[in-house]
C-alpha cells in the first residue's frame, strides 16, 4: 500500500486520462522504480512514495522516462553545487531573500483540476546584494517543497508568470550564459514538473537579446509555449483570469505580502529537510568513505540534511525516547543504506526491542563485580586488525568460555550489548564495512545449549536483525561440539532469510577445486552469499516457479554458469520447464519401487570413484547393453540415470566445478537398442543434458560399437551444439580410449584400480535409497505454465511434440 496524498476528482481525473495514472498501478510501479534505485551502485535518491510518484506523473507514467529523469535530478543537482549547497532557510541572509519574495506559488488555482501559476519577480531582489545564483537557490528550495506538497502543480502542471518590472541592468548583467544555460537545463531536463506555459509581462528595454540567448537552451516545444505581452496586462488575463492574481494586480488572492508570509513560514518549517549544518561526525578515511559513497549510498552533502530530518521526525513521535546525537544517528542511517524510512523504521524498532528485551539491558554498569568478572573472561573480542582499511570488522565470539554454573547466557549477552553499543559510536569500519563474526565453539557443552531457551532465541534475533543498524556479513563456526548442528539449526530457522544467506550452508572443497572455481568459474568467496541472495530474491518473484532454494544447489547453477546471475536464472527457468514437461522422467520417483530398483542394480550408470587429480572431472560410465530391450525401455533407463545426476548434482563437487566426463560402453547393444533411440528421444535428452543442465559436459566417448551405430550416432550428435558435437568420440578399441582416460581409474572389470564395478553399484544403491526423501521432495518442484509471464512453455514448444515419453510410438 503506497503512501501518497489522496488527490480530488478533477485531478485524478487530470492524472487517469493525461498522465496515463491507473491508481490499481501506484504501488507496483512504485516497488520497481524503489528496486531500481537500489540496484544504482552511483545513486543515492529519495525513496518515499510522495517524492516518487511525482516523478512517475512528470514523465506520463512510464517507468523507464521516470528512472531517466530521477537520474538527471540527481546527477545534475550534483554538478551545480552554486545552486545546491548551503541551503538554510533559517539562515539571515536567506530569510531577507525568502521576504523578498522573488519567486511565489499563487494560492489559487482557476479550477480544483488546474495548473498552479507562479508569480516570478526578479526585480524584488538587489541585484548589488545578492547574486541570481542565490536567488535561484531559494527558489529550488521551494521547488523541491513544492514537489512533495503541490498536486495541482504535480498532476496539471505548471505555469509561470515573469515580470519583469523594475528590473535593471544590474539584474541582466548577473545571467550570465553559463548560469543561465545550467539553471535552464536544471528546470527543464532534471524537474520532473511539467511546464505549460511561461508569460513574459513588463518587458524591458534589452530584454530581446537576454530572451533570444534564453531561448537558444530550452528546446522547440517549451519555446512555442512562451508568450510576451509587453506591458499589456489585460493580454496576459486573456490567457490567466485576473481573480487569480494577487491584489497588486487587480486579483482576488490577497496581499502579495501574505503570500510570502505563508512561504517564510513553510520554508522555516522545512528548515531541517533543506537546509545544511555543521557535520558533528566523524571524518571517515578515504578507503571507507569510497566504501559508504559506493555500497552506501552516502552523499557527504547530504549528511547534515539527512540528520536533520532524522531528529525532526524522532521529535514527532510521542512514544519514542531517542538519542539524536548526530554520530549515533548516522550508524542508523550507513546502517539502512542511507535511506531515510528504513532508518526511521530501524530506530523505532532498536529501541522497541531494548524495552521488550529488558533482561539483556540492564544492569548495565562495567563496573558492577558481576559485569567486570564477564567482562574478563573475554566472550566477545573485537579484533582491532581488519584486512584492509575498508574491511568488515572481525568480533571472536568464544561461546564455550563462561561456566553455566556460575553465569547465564542473559549475563554474557548483556555484556555483548553493551560492547556493540560501544562499537556502533566508535567503530566506523564496523558501521559501513559491516561486522564478520567468528565463532569459536571450543569447550561448549550442552549446559550452554540449554540456556539458550526458544524466547531467548527469539528474543536475540530480534534484537540482532530488526533492531541492530549493523550489516551481518557472515558467521563462521569452527569447533563445532556434539548437538551443535540441533541448537544451530533451531536459531537459524528464526533469522530472516538474509541472514541466514550470510551462513550459507556450502560444503567447503579442496584448495585445487577452488583453484578452478576461481579461475574458470569466476567464483568469488566472498560474493558468494550475496549471489545467492540475489538469485534467491528473482526466484521469490517469479510467480510460476516452484525451486529448490538450499545453498548447495543453487551454487551448483552458478558453478555451471561461470557464476553469472543472468545466466544462472535462465538456466534455472529452463531446468525446471522441461523437467515439467517430461513428468514421466521426473515425477514419483522411488528408489525402492521395484522396477526403479531392479535398474538400479543393472548399474545402466556408473559414476566411478576416481578422478585423475583432485580438481579433475568426474567420469561417468554408461553401459545401455546391460538391460534386457525387451522387457526395460530406454526411458527406464534415462529415469534412474537423472535420479543419480540429481543426488550428485547437490553432493559431486568434482562434478559440479571440473565438469564431467562420460564413457558409453557398448558392449552387448544391439539394434533393438539403438531402435529405441528415436528422434524425439534423442531430442529431449540433448535438451535435458545441455540446455537444462547446470553440468560442464567435457566430453563423450563411445567404446565398443556395434554395427549399425554410426546412423543413431550421427542422428544423436546433430541434436546437440557445436561445442559438444566436438567433444564427441567414437574408439575403435580400449587402448584407444586409454589415451585420453587413464586405464587406472576404470573398475577392474576394464583393468583399472576403481574397484569392481558391482561394489560402485551397491555404494550408489545405497546412497539412492537414503536420499528417498529427496526424490518427493522433488515433486513438489517445478513450473506452473499458467502462471508464467508471457508465452506458456509446453512439450509441444520446447520439443515439437506433445506429450511424454510414455506415449511415443516406438518403431
């Protein structure tokens, strides 16, 4: 639910056929242009719904025409620091500018539905005290109010009134064109109001040659929208009603001295959300303020405004004791990547949680015997090194250090808080680069396990995600005791799914297969969580996908991907749709149903135990003469061949990062074999072993065919692309194939030291039975077509053919 002003009828009516507004819309449409901004690495903007939706109204609605404009905004605000800095409405100098009143929004509006008109005055101010860059300031700083408060001006429009009484050349001489050229692109390519019309009145001498170099900056269509009227008034009410001018002019609004009585007051009122203070914060090293403007969003411009407002809106809540120095405030804010509603939400709910969790907040003096005894015994200990100047903080947590006879958990915690609030005023690596905890489980019994009771668990991750501006990056646990996989697996399950990423449960690999996830993958450690994050945040948004969400799959994906995200979804999309299409292959599978198992034991695959160096592919021996064709088909084959892929896709890392290498012994194949390799066959499983697999096929090596298998192997390597067609291998003898696959680690039966080639089938019976549970956790995965964005995605779409395997005709 967005929330944005109700507008009246004649607006919305403005908004709906104008503006293309569909209010079923707003809040969808806000959302995407939020996640927009929050994926601009540069950009640091305003993300409430107000401010936002004047942006998507200025641009009729389209989203892309809004994130453009939100972009030049910001982007050219930046650059023209003359007419953006320094901006204190309560300044002396500024108030006498404001009562001046060089520039006025008109109160009143021809009718509810119209566009609100703008009295500009140049000649109010001195020209040989203040200089046009300071009163253009001003006028932005009611501009940007304007933008938050003015529908009329937002939904209908704009127009502006220049008069040009009284000015002087003292006024001509301060436009220049570089400011002239600046203030008008700032108005009109970076404002997000739509100008109408501009009526020039009381023209002076000159004034032609300043019109003429104003005109050469604003484009065609604002140019045919500006009206001179000399000195002729009565012209200029033929296109605005004279009721709407102030008295001055004959109109009925009133005073123009009230009007701008009303904006000193408003301004005055907004001081904290325009104006720029004094920092009262700490200068952060330029490693990190790299860090907080790139990760953070940070403006160092912006700080004291932001400040400002933090302490306005804590003055506003009645319920809310705060402190507002500005070094606590701006953890908050680093905390909740600079934006202002999710640091206000973030601050209500630190101190929300503190008094809900009131045992771990008291007593809280260091020198209370009890709190200085915990205190020594070392519990928790900031490392004072970080990696480099811009590194995360490094906390050792040593659980197992205080004895749970003499002290609780509540009192080590206590200590814990207490340290953290420390930290959060003094620790600037900790507050932008993030905090990594290590874990130190050494002498933890379950004496310390059962003090950890379900509330407090519950209790500490509140206080830990909601309440904590800090950004978790990750714990590590070593010495992990007997019972800890319980206790953990219990406190996980109460973090929020982004926590729980910064642990991701991935089996660690050898330093050879992380050599070659490095270097041929792209694997990143350290970006690992955040990817998976990332991937598991598009899968929650698309709406017709069911997927598996543990770590160690979806890293399998990235691994088969060389670790782009883009890819990775495809992939994923596409694993999941044929898997759909072909529920013969995929669904009720179950290792102890008997025909499943009876092929199990044929041992149709094979994947032997030796790999030729630790970060080699693992090779898969395939043997389709071992089945009877007459009483098993191909299909039943290929069923039990993806269960076994399936257990390995989460367990082979071998497999999964160096790729895999298969071997088809032919041996015993006959015709009516290859009979049953038809076209349509062959086509699903080229699509299910390339296109839906996250696997590197590193290549195919056929050994002893028989006659008449050159047609069906021609016929099936046409089905796949280049790259794999080249990786195919027909051998004339096993010498030949000993060339390139080392002899050794084949199973005896081939001469090799992999064992025999039964014990390999018994170990893998095994380990299908036990991943049963795996295999009905599988049906519960997949895509429902109905539900998909766009074109639905059926056997007929993605092979040419309805229907499964069940039903194709086999000659």
């Amino acid at each position: 639910m967005s929330s944005i002003r109700s507008i009246n009828q004649e607006l919305a009516k403005v908004a709906r056929e104008e503006l293309n507004e569909v209010p079923e819309r707003i809040s969808d449409d806000l959302e995407a242009l939020k996640e927009w901004i929050r994926k601009q690495p540069h950009l640091r903007a305003r993300t409430d719904d107000q401010f936002l939706v004047g942006f998507l109204r200025g641009c009729k609605w389209s989203l892309e025409r809004s994130k453009e404009k939100i972009e030049d905004f910001y982007t050219l605000r930046s650059r023209m620091p003359e007419l953006m800095k320094e901006r204190n409405p309560l300044d002396k100098r500024t108030q006498e500018l404001i009562r001046n009143g060089v520039a006025l929004p008109l109160p009143v509006t021809e009718n509810p539905g119209s566009p609100r008109i703008m009295l500009i005055r140049p000649a109010a101010y001195n020209p040989e005290k203040f200089t046009f860059a300071e009163v253009m300031k001003v006028g932005n700083m009611i501009s940007d109010i304007l933008l938050l408060e003015d529908d009329n001006l937002m939904i209908a429009g704009q127009i502006d009134i220049l008069d040009l009484a009284n000015v002087t050349a003292g006024h001509f001489l301060q436009m220049n064109p570089g400011l002239v050229k600046k203030v008008t692109i700032l108005t009109q390519k970076a404002n997000p109001m739509r100008q109408l019309e501009t009526h020039c009145l009381n023209t002076p001498p000159g004034f032609e040659t300043l019109f003429n170099m104003f005109k050469g900056f604003v484009g065609e269509k604002q140019r045919n929208r500006i009206h001179i009227h000399g000195n002729n008034i009565q012209s200029l009410f033929k296109h605005i009603p004279q009721r709407l001018f102030p008295e001055e002019y004959g109109g009925e609004v009133g005073k123009i001295g009230d009007i701008i009585d009303v904006w000193e007051r408003k301004l005055a009122q907004y001081a904290d959300c325009v104006k720029i203070m004094s920092e009262k914060i700490r200068q952060l090293t330029p490693e990190l303020a790299k860090l907080a403007q790139e990760e953070l969003n940070e403006v160092p411009e912006r700080i004291s405004e932001d400040i400002a407002a933090l302490k306005e809106w804590i003055r506003k809540q009645p319920h809310l004791r705060a402190r507002t120095d500005d070094q606590f405030l701006v953890g908050f804010l680093r905390g909740c990547k600079w934006s202002l509603e999710r640091a206000k939400e973030k601050i209500d709910s630190f101190y929300t949680a503190r008094t809900v969790v009131h045992e771990l907040m008291s007593p809280r003096d260091p020198l209370l015997e009890k709190n200085l005894t915990i205190l020594r015994l070392g519990y928790l200990v900031p490392l004072p090194h970080t990696e480099f100047p811009h590194s995360p903080r490094v906390v050792l947590i040593r659980y197992g250090c205080y004895d749970p006879d003499k002290y609780s958990i509540v009192d080590v915690l206590r200590l814990s808080v207490m340290i953290g609030d420390l930290m959060h005023l003094e620790d600037d690596n900790r507050m932008c680069a993030g905090e990594m905890a290590l874990v130190d489980m050494e002498n933890t019994t379950m004496k310390h396990f059962f003090q950890v009771t379900p509330m407090l668990m519950k209790k500490l991750a509140m206080m830990t995600q909601e309440a904590a501006p800090i950004r978790q990056k990750g714990f590590h646990f070593f010495n992990t005791a007997a019972g800890f996989e319980v206790a953990f697996g219990a406190f996980r399950n109460l973090m929020k799914e982004k926590l729980r990423q910064r642990m991701p449960n991935i089996r660690p690999i050898s330093s050879d297969l992380a050599k070659v996830a490095k270097e041929e993958l792209n694997e990143v450690p350290e970006r690992i969580s955040d990817d998976l994050e990332a991937l598991r945040e598009w899968i929650r948004k698309q709406p017709h996908l069911r997927a598996r969400t543990d770590d160690q799959f979806l890293v399998t994906f990235f691994r088969g991907c060389k670790w782009s995200l883009e890819r990775t979804k495809q992939k994923l999309d596409t694993f999941y749709t044929v898997r759909t299409a072909l529920p013969d292959l995929i669904s009720h599978r179950d290792p102890l149903e008997k025909r499943t198992l009876d092929v199990i034991r044929m041992g149709f695959v094979v994947p032997l135990p030796l790999t030729e160096r630790p970060d080699s592919p693992r090779i898969m021996l395939f043997r389709p003469g071992v089945y009877n064709p007459t009483l098993y088909s191909i299909h039943d084959m290929m069923r039990v061949s993806l269960m076994v892929n399936d257990i390995l896709l989460c367990r082979d890392d071998n497999r999964t990062i160096a790729g895999q290498i298969g071997i088809v012994d032919l041996a015993g194949a006959t015709m009516a074999h290859l009979g049953q390799a038809n076209v349509v066959l062959m086509k699903k499983f080229s699509m299910i072993t390339q296109d839906a697999s996250p696997l590197r096929q590193k290549g195919f090596h056929f050994v002893n065919a028989p006659s008449g298998f050159a047609t069906v192997y021609n016929l099936a390597k046409g089905m796949f692309n280049e790259k794999m067609q080249q990786r195919f291998r027909v051998h004339t003898d096993r010498e030949s194939l000993f060339k390139i696959i080392p002899k050794r680690l084949l199973p005896s039966e081939y001469g090799g030291e992999a064992g025999p080639i039964q014990k390999i089938i018994d170990d893998l019976e095994k380990d299908l039975i036990a991943a049963r549970d795996f295999f009905r956790e599988e049906d519960n995965f997949g895509t429902n077509e109905k539900k998909r964005i766009g074109r639905p995605k059926n056997a007929e779409t993605l092979f040419g053919v309805e229907g499964s395997f069940r039903k194709l005709a086999v000659d």
